[in-house]
C-alpha cells in the first residue's frame, strides 16, 4: 500500500497578505501543499509601530510503500 510522507516543510510569511498568497501560488506551482491553516499575528516594534504577520505552512510529499 502507498501512502503519502512528507519529505519537507517551509513556511511562508510576510506582512502582507497578497504577498503570502503569491508566494504560496508559486510554491504550488513547484510542488508544494498548504498545510493547516494561514495564521495571523499582531507583532508591536521596539518604536511601538504594530504590524501584522501572515504565515502558510507548506510541505511536500512523496509517495511512499508501507508494509
């Protein structure tokens, strides 16, 4: 039987989502899955200027024979 095993992990962050969403459309085209869900996160400098982070776990498989 074969099942399907991850073989590596990334993520892809930036502060903007467009970016993230580009950025995971090319991983895609390279082979790459979403993994779980798009995280946000409320990040606040030093100079006390917020700013948000977006984050795609992405990872991809091979196939994979399991006795």
């Amino acid at each position: 039987m074969s099942t399907m095993v991850v073989i590596d992990y990334c993520i892809v962050s930036d502060d903007l989502p467009k970016v993230v969403a580009e950025n995971v459309a090319a991983k895609i085209a390279e082979g790459w899955q979403p993994w779980g869900n798009l995280a946000t996160s409320m990040c606040t400098g030093e100079d006390g200027t917020a700013s948000t982070m977006v984050c795609q776990p992405m990872v991809k498989y091979t196939l994979s024979d399991w006795e």
